[in-house]
C-alpha cells in the first residue's frame, strides 16, 4: 500500500482514498479500500450505505481527486463487494472498471475457486432445469467461457488474458481519433464488464460501483463532457442487467440473429420487472444538478428495445432504472434507518425524525435541505462507538470532529470551528481557551463571536465573574403541520411508472425468478401504449424544482443549492410514505426502433 499524506497523523476518509501513490513506482494499479493502520475502519460502510439498489444514486460530496486516476479501490464482505473509482472519460473509466472487477485481488479473494467451484458448481442451487455450463454460457451470456473454459482454472487463464490485452489497447486508444477501433475496444469492455458482473450476481454478490467526479466545474462548462458522462451511463448501467438466470441486455436489447439463437428458453411473469446486477453511485460537486440530464439520457437508451418488444410481438420484463437524488430528507432518513437497522441503535420514530433534522443542518448549506449521506454515516458511526444508542447531542458532538468544510458549512469556517470546539469541550469555555482549542486568532474570534452565539445550542455562563461559552442539551422543536400542507395541489394525482416497454401477461415458467423478486403493483394498460419511465425516487415525490448547472451559489461549498426553494418532500417530518409520483415520459409505438449503438 503507498504512503498516505503527509501532515496529520490520521487522514481523512476522503484524504485516506484521495491518497493512492504512483502505479508507476511501487503502488498498486487496483487496492483494497481498507485494511491499512491509518485506515478509517468504517470505510467499506461509508460507501455501501449510501447506494440505492438497483439505482444510480447522486451524491453531492467533495471528494479530493485521486493522486494518480488510474488506481481503482476493491472492498468486499462475504456477500457484498464494492468498487470505487475515479471518472477519467468513457475509455479510460470503462477500462479501469472491467481492471478492477477481474483484478487478480478479486479474482483470489471474491471470484475465487472456493466461491465458485471448480467447475463453477457452486452457483447452482439445485433448483435449475439447465446445467451449470449452459446457464452461464445461455443464460447469464458469460463471454469467453467456450467447452475448453469450464473448468475456473481454465476461464480464469482466458479472462485474464482478454483483460490484459482490452487494457493495452485502452493505453492505446484512449486519446486516438481512431473511431472504428475506439468502437470495438468498447463493445469488447462491455462484454467483458457484463460477463465479470453476470459472474458476481450468479454467486450471490451485491456488487456497488462508486464514480468520483472531482471536477464537476468542467462538466458544467463543458457540454461535450457532460454528455460524456450521461451517455457512459446510459450505455452501461442497462448490460448490468438480469432476470432470474438471463441476461437482461440479451433479452431486451439484442437484435443480431447469431446471438439471438443462444439463449435459453424464458417465460415471463405478468408486471415482472429485472434486477441489476450493478448499482451505482456517482459522487461530487453539484452532481445532483445532472439529475435530468441523466435520467432523460438513460430514458432515451431505454427506447432502443429490440423492435419485437416494442411492438409487444414478444413478451419480457421490464427494466427501469430509476435516478435517485441521495441528499434529500427520504435519502438521509433511509441512511439513518439502515445504520440503526446494522448497529440495532434503539431510535424512536420521533429521535430518527429529528436526527435527519439535525443532519440536514449539520452537513446542508443555508436553506437547501439537503446533506452530503457520507458525512452522515461517518458521524453516526463514531457516536456509536461511543453508545450503542447515541443522543442526538452526541451525534452532533461527533459530526463536530469532521473537517470544518464538512461540517456546519452554512457558516463561516472560523465560526465551524468555535461551534465544534465548544461542542468537544467538557466544560464551559472562555475567550482564551476557545481562540487556543479552536486554532484561531483573537481577531478572528472577536469578528465570528456572534455567528456562533446565534446558534441555537450555545449559550453564555457566568463562572467566577467571567463570561464563558457552552452548548446546552438539544430539546424537541415544537410540532409543525404534516408534510403535505407544503405538497403541490396536483400532489395526489398518480404519475405512471417508468417502463421500457408494453408488457404482455404471460404464465411464469420454471426458470422464472421467485415471485417475491417480480411482483409490481398492477400496471393495466400498458398493452394499448408503450410508456418509458425511469423513477426520479423509489418511494418519492417528482422534482417539482429546476436545478442548472449555472445556479448562483454564495456559500463556501461548492455543491451549494442555495437560495432554491426547498423541496416539499425535504420538510423535517417528512415520514418517508408518500404516493410515488416519478418524473416520467412516453413514447409513441415506433416501427423503427433508434440505434443506441457503441459509445464513442
């Protein structure tokens, strides 16, 4: 493992990942997201909380850029695995994925012998109809897997020797205008990637892949970039797809006769909808504002269904792929509900409610409600090491340890620091002690003295005739009328969900996935038009706001929604039960069916 940053004796998690060294010397190209002693023990959490599943998260965060972008990071439990990477263009993000999902760590330590048998045994439950080899091979479409790479330590020498060869060219082609060959590097990085995850989900893995954007500032001036990004997305994320034993890509979008010939035989069941065999977060600066943008690239993808499916000639599941904002209130309520479901922290309803409150406050610029969810599960982890029930004052006291651009960033950095000072402190605090403990000069702390004397928690003492600082215990705010006095007046009226195609009934098969994996509420009348959607939020309402990627912004983060009405669904009692109501489109039925095509 490289050396860490220089400077303090324990980085941050951001600084700790950000600090890759130089595959060039003696750093790894692919590295384990923890284990090392400066390591932040709760890294793997911290990532794996916050993703949706079977979503594309949004995470407005500000992660340090990589010291060398070509390193990726691998972390696994028994049962989930999570990859984390930094965005470097189409090619070169797609290369380090498919690098790091057949890693030789990942091929020893995830997708190894024991995990998948010798002759790849072990994914079999005993209750198909097919033998292993053919469920691979024509179901899940694993790729390179021929009659002489049954066996793992045969596939094992063919995959890796394909992984080599695509990464050489991506060295190659990733700044050439050779746009043929640029064309079948990606159409072979896309078999690879969707054989690797096809793999991960037919041994029983999650599998969550982190994209940082550092540098959304570039996106946003560049509209070239921008839809680089969008379109990587909408390329990718729809391969990373299944139903039961079959490749959801294979079923849905493929139209070559050759390859439509080798696949198992499926029968669908009515409403079924497919899983993913991938999630995905993306993490930065304002990438929330490419919320749209992206739905409505991944929306378009999502019309180039096989004309049979379109026309309703031939019946399968459908795929949705729903873009979820994960800073908003039901967001940071479904982090808070999945620490203390992990921790069994015994929160009430009504502390869980005003721990999404204080968040918001804690981790939000001014008026936007919203929250960074990594800041988030950090806090609530370190107050947990502190009480297996932690107070809502000591899960502030623990966001206060966080750096003071994560923490309060509504205020003024020298004001973040005397209100964590004072938070950390066991006893009342006078000027002195708080210009030496904080690390400020006295005229900074004579100019932000009243920033901090405003908030809501300090309070001054008197002690031996001096005036001193501290924060006093938080009490329940009185009770405010429910969320949905602040919801539109068109609030109730149902919006269709977001499907790929219309939807025939047909009886389920034997291979069909278990009924509990499919069964969706009743979607008639889809068989007369063929609506595509893609869910703003599982669970959520539409946005009713229009977020450019040119808002002013005057706080001092940079993923700063300020002066932006707030959500109705982010008020502080939202209770995470509202009607969905997705951002949606449709489409007219097409004869003639848009070419996706390869991305270039």
């Amino acid at each position: 493992m490289s050396p860490r940053r220089a400077g303090r004796e324990t980085p941050t998690p951001d600084e700790w990942v950000a600090a890759t060294g130089n595959p060039d010397e003696d750093a790894d190209y692919v590295q384990w997201l923890t284990g090392h002693a400066n390591a932040a023990t709760n890294l793997h959490e911290r990532f794996s909380t916050v993703d949706h599943n079977d979503a594309v998260t949004l995470v407005d965060d500000q992660p340090h850029p990589f010291d060398d972008g070509r390193v990726a990071y691998l972390s696994h439990t028994n049962d989930e695995t999570l990859v984390v990477l930094q965005w470097g263009g189409p090619l070169a993000t797609l290369g380090r994925l498919a690098g790091v999902l057949l890693s030789e760590k990942a091929l020893s330590k995830i997708l190894s012998p024991s995990r998948l048998g010798q002759k790849f045994e072990a994914i079999d439950d005993d209750t198909q109809a097919y033998p292993v080899k053919r469920i691979l091979r024509r179901g899940h479409q694993v790729g390179w897997y021929s009659d002489s790479e049954t066996t793992y330590r045969a596939w094992r020498e063919r995959i890796t020797t394909v992984r080599d060869r695509l990464l050489a060219q991506v060295a190659e082609l990733t700044d050439s205008d050779d746009t043929a060959a640029r064309a079948n590097l990606f159409e072979d990085l896309h078999g690879l990637i969707a054989s690797a995850t096809q793999l991960y989900h037919a041994a029983g893995i999650d599998l969550t892949t982190t994209l940082r954007v550092p540098d959304t500032d570039a996106l946003a001036r560049n509209p070239t970039q921008r839809q680089d990004l969008c379109a990587f997305l909408a390329k990718t994320a729809p391969k990373q797809s299944v139903y039961g034993i079959h490749s959801g890509y294979r079923m849905l979008f493929e139209d070559r006769p050759a390859k439509l010939c080798r696949r198992l035989p499926v029968e669908t069941d009515h409403d079924a909808t497919m899983d993913l065999t991938m999630s995905w977060v993306v993490a930065g600066p304002t990438i929330t504002e490419l919320h749209d943008e992206i739905t409505d690239t991944l929306a378009t993808e999502l019309t180039t269904v096989r004309e049979t499916i379109a026309d309703g000639t031939e019946a399968a599941p459908t795929l949705e792929l729903p873009v979820v904002d994960g800073t908003t209130y039901p967001a940071i309520r479904r982090v808070i509900d999945e620490v203390a479901m992990t921790h069994d922290a015994q929160w009430t309803p009504r502390e869980r409610q005003r721990l999404v409150r204080r968040c918001l406050r804690s981790f939000g610029p001014a008026d936007t409600s919203r929250a960074c969810p990594y800041d988030v599960v950090v806090s609530l982890l370190r107050a947990l090491n502190e009480s297996h029930t932690p107070t809502l004052a000591a899960v502030e006291r623990a966001a206060a340890t966080l750096s003071p651009e994560r923490f309060r960033p509504d205020i003024t950095p020298t004001a973040t620091k005397l209100y964590a000072t004072l938070l950390r402190a066991d006893d009342p605090l006078g000027r002195s002690e708080l210009i030496e403990q904080a690390g400020i000069s006295a005229s900074s702390y004579d100019r932000r003295l009243s920033d901090v004397r405003d908030l809501d928690r300090v309070t001054p003492v008197q002690q031996g005739g001096h005036r001193r600082w501290t924060t006093t215990n938080l009490t329940p705010p009185p009770k405010t009328p429910p969320v949905t006095a602040w919801l539109p007046a068109s609030s109730d009226q149902p919006a269709p969900p977001l499907v790929t195609y219309r939807q025939l009934t047909t009886p389920a098969g034997p291979n069909s996935p278990h009924p509990d994996r499919t069964e969706r509420d009743d979607r008639g009348g889809w068989d007369r038009q063929p609506p595509i959607s893609i869910p703003a939020e599982p669970g959520c309402d539409a946005e009713y706001t229009t977020r450019p990627m040119t808002t002013t912004n005057t706080s001092r983060q940079p993923n700063s929604h300020a002066h932006q009405i707030p959500d109705a669904r982010d008020h502080p009692d939202h209770t995470m039960t509202l009607t969905p109501h997705p951002t949606t489109a449709v489409a007219t039925p097409q004869t003639e069916l848009p070419n996706g095509g390869d991305q270039q």
